[in-house]
C-alpha cells in the first residue's frame, strides 16, 4: 500500500515517517510533498491510497488540493492535520473521502489509529471491487459458455436451418454474410496447464485470449470459441486480404513464443457467408488431419509394414492377467519406433490407432467385468509422446483397479480374442495354421477349444463370416461380383461363386437381382 504525506514543514513530515510502525500497515511506499501542487503530482504519478494532508501551505493549500482531487475523481483515503479547527477545513475532508480531521499539536497513536481506519477502508473498497470483478467475470464466462454451447449445438443438428446460423453470428457480433473463420488444434494445452497454471485451465484460456486481443482488436470484430478440441476464431475486417491471413500466423507464433503453445492450423484463406461455415470448419478440420505429427512436416517414404496393436490382443491381455506393465510399455515403445520411422505419419493416421486400441481396449474390459475399467484414449491428442503416455497410463490405472485376487482369466478369453481376430481379418488369408503360430497354440488344441466354445469349426466361422459380409455388398452396394469377392475375403472368383451357391443355393448375381432392392 502506498502513502502520501503532505506538509510545508519539514520536520512534521519527518516525524510522521519516523513515528508510525508502518509494516503493521502494509504499507510500503512513502512520498513526500510540501505543498499542493507537488503533491497533486505525485498522486497522479503513483496513485497513493492513503493521504495525510495538511490544510495550511503555500501555492498550493489543503482545502484546494482536495478540491482537485475531487475533481480529477481520485478516492484516496485522506487524514487531514491543521492548527486550525475550522468549518471550511472540515467540509474539504468530508467531500475528498476523509477519514479523519486531527488538530495539531496530535498524538501519534491518534494518527496511528486514523491510519488504521483509512488502511481498513481501503482493504473493505478493494474487497469489494474483487467481489464484483469476479461476480461480473462469472457472468461474462457464463454467457461465453453459453455461447460456446450454442455454437456446439448447431452443427450437431441434422436439420440447421441457415438462418439460426445467421443469428448466432450476429449476436457474436459477427456480420454473417462477410467474414474469416480459422481453426486451431492445441497440440500441448493439457501439460502447459498442468506444468504452468496449476491445473487451472480457465486462467490458461485466459491467457489465449488476451494475447488473441493484441493481434485481432485492430482488424476488426473476432470472438474466439472452444469447441470440442479446438479453438475456433471468427472475424469481422474490412481490411486488405492479406492481412488476416498474416495475423493468424503473427498468433500462432505469438502463442507458442508466450505460453509455448503449439498448434495445428486450418485456414479456408478467404471471407465466407454463413451458408458455408458448417463445410468450412469440415475443411478445415480435414486440413488438421493432414498435418505431419513429426519431423516438423518433413516429408518421407511409408515402409510397407504397419504396427498393429489388434494383432497383439492375447500378448496384452496376458501382460494385463499378469501384471507386467514394463512388458506394454515395450511394446508401445516399439508401436512409437515404427511410426517415428516413417517420418510422415498424419494426425488423421494416429487417429486410426487411436480408434483401433481403444477397441481392444473395450474388448479386454469386458472380459474383466468390472464397471471401473472404462477409460479410453482422447481421439484428438497430435504428439506421439503425450499418446505413448497417455496409453501407458490407462494401462497402468487399469492394472491398479484389477482385483487380482479374484481374477480368474482362462482360455477361454483366449479363444474370444483369436474370434475377434477373425472378425478383424476375414480378408486375409486366414488358416488353421496361421492361427497356431500367430497365438502359440498347437492348431489341434486350438480346433479342439474353438469347437467346444462355439460349436461350429474356425472354418465353418470364418466361411460364414465372408458370406454375410458378401450377401451384405451384394444388397447394398453396387460393386461387382469379382469386388465382393476381394472383399469377401476370395481371390478366385470361381471358388467365391462355389462357396456362395453352397451357402444360399443361389449364384452371386441370382442372389443380388432377387433381394436388391
């Protein structure tokens, strides 16, 4: 807190400084003035809270001094100290925010006791400016959030109708038939929080907008809006084509320079209308899921070999049954190497991975039954460290929530996980063999245990599969019988056609012209 002593009299001065224990107060500023004129200035160079004025100087008195602070709209707490007990005196204190009116020659512990009182007012005035600060920012944050929720609800709807679109924006402040929508992807958010902003995101979100606000304040109308996992900004400007553009990269490396914020960027580069925000921020999107995860975008040859964690369900759920989490993170480890070797592996690529390791995921969850194992992988996360880890951690919570005690995994899980490879590959050349070696059981065991689980052989399975999925291309697509056969899972057409009359003692063609409809 900072304070202001104002007196013609050197020694009077001096004495105040040297009399009060000014720590008790918080206070840590002292000036010093002799006059009015000189004190006018240093208040509005450092905006004392507290004053202690006395009413008789030269230039520049105490009753027109506190006149101009009046006048100038200042509300420091003022102490006022004269030899003179007179009505003018008095009534400037009251109008200049007094605190107290003390006679010369004055006790310190009566001053002491007025500065007590102006540092309590100026605690309880500060109190509540923060209890409206804050009460007003939780209405703002309220209606943004109920913006952005808005805005979420839009394009969630089959049957928008334009002009809601049009109205939206509008109330954004958005003029709806002429401005810029850019699409952002955090890439880091999560650990910068974590690491910088002690888990509190608002205060990071904060952060984004406030440095948002230096660069787009000057191009025209924006708002900025979290949706899903990315950011999207909206712009009003009138300015030349080249400057938002340039703006948009002047951000993106202004977040990164400031918070260290990374980000993948979707721009369409050109004003839209309303009709077209909704394929827009599908382009844009679409441009985000092109984005090179590594190598800072370099470019680089795919090896003819991909990583695939369905392959391995039986080697997971096992390391899982036995608690071997160093045996997963091996494995992830070398998921990582494989892509890190290709050197372009696109965001829309990692999604794939996401996607197929959160099924096997739900595969081994079911199979322990236990309503806690649910977590799966964020399907927007663009760093193949933060997904390394990220998959390591489910692992490891799930190998904490697992009673072990009660866990009784058999071969039966097994057999399930070699169906739900089948069900996977029926385009493959799948064997009774093949099955054997890929998961280490003699193919008599394996027969024998498919047999007694499903009652029907691993052929008769796998044949039934591919003609359901054939007399489904059949119906609903028009592909031809030599494509429903590749897809089916058959090189030879004669042989599909074979098998197909077998099934449903009709041809392929027969089949499709009798129930297409």
């Amino acid at each position: 807190m900072k304070l202001l002593i104002v007196d013609d009299e050197e020694h009077v001065r001096e004495g105040i400084e040297l009399s009060i224990d000014w720590e008790s107060h918080h206070i840590d500023q002292i000036y010093m003035a002799e006059n009015g004129l000189e004190a006018l200035e240093l208040v509005r160079a450092h905006q004392p809270e507290i004053i202690i004025c006395d009413m008789s100087m030269h230039i520049m008195d105490g009753p027109q001094f506190l006149e101009k602070l009046r006048e100038e709209g200042w509300t420091s707490k003022v102490i006022v100290l004269s030899g003179y007990q007179q009505f003018d005196y008095a009534r400037a204190t009251l109008l200049a925010s007094g605190v107290d009116y003390l006679l010369k020659p004055f006790k310190i512990h009566d001053l002491d006791q007025a500065i007590r009182k102006a540092c309590s007012q100026v605690n309880e005035e500060r109190q509540k400016q923060l209890n409206e600060l804050s009460t007003n920012f939780r209405i703002n944050e309220a209606n943004h959030l109920a913006k952005e929720q808005r805005f979420s609800s839009l394009f969630e709807k089959e049957d928008l109708e334009k002009e809601e679109i049009s109205a939206f924006l509008n109330s954004l402040g958005i003029a709806a038939n002429n401005f810029y929508v850019v699409t952002f992807l955090p890439r880091n958010k999560d650990e910068l929080v974590r690491q910088y902003y002690a888990g509190d995101e608002r205060l990071f979100n904060f952060a984004l907008k406030n440095i948002t606000k230096e660069f787009f304040d000057s191009v025209g109308e924006w708002y900025f809006i979290q949706h899903e996992s990315f950011i999207v900004i909206l712009i009003s400007s009138n300015r030349a084509p080249y400057i938002v553009p340039s703006k948009i990269n002047q951000l993106q490396e202004a977040w990164n320079r400031t918070l260290r914020l990374t980000t993948f960027v979707g721009f369409h580069n050109e004003q839209i209308s309303y009709e077209l925000l909704q394929p827009t921020l599908l382009e844009e999107k679409s441009l985000i899921l092109s984005s090179n995860i590594i190598n800072n975008g370099k470019q680089g040859d795919h090896p003819a070999f991909f990583y695939s964690f369905m392959d391995k369900e039986i080697v997971i759920l096992e390391a899982v049954r036995t608690k071997n989490i160093q045996h997963i993170k091996e494995m992830i480890a070398s998921f990582l190497d494989e892509l890190t070797a290709k050197q372009v592996v696109t965001l829309r690529e990692l999604q794939h991975y996401t996607v197929e390791i959160n099924l096997l995921l739900m595969r081994i969850y079911s199979q322990f039954k236990d309503d806690r194992l649910h977590e799966t992988m964020p399907l927007w996360i663009s760093r193949l460290d933060e997904w390394a880890v990220r998959l390591e951690q489910i692992f490891s919570d799930m190998m904490e929530l697992i009673d072990y005690s009660k866990l009784e995994l058999n071969h039966t899980q097994h057999i399930l996980a070699i169906r739900n490879y089948i069900n996977d590959h029926i385009k493959d050349d799948i064997t009774l063999a093949s099955l054997a070696e890929r998961f280490h059981f003699s193919a008599q065991y394996l027969a024998k245990r498919f047999k007694e689980e499903y009652n029907t052989t691993i052929i008769h399975y796998l044949t039934h599969l591919r003609m359901e999925k054939a007399s489904s291309l059949l119906i609903h697509t028009d592909l031809s019988i030599q494509d429903v056969a590749i897809e089916s899972g058959f090189e030879e057409l004669n042989y599909f056609g074979k098998v197909f009359r077998k099934h449903f003692n009709l041809s392929p063609t027969s089949y499709r012209k009798k129930f297409k409809q």
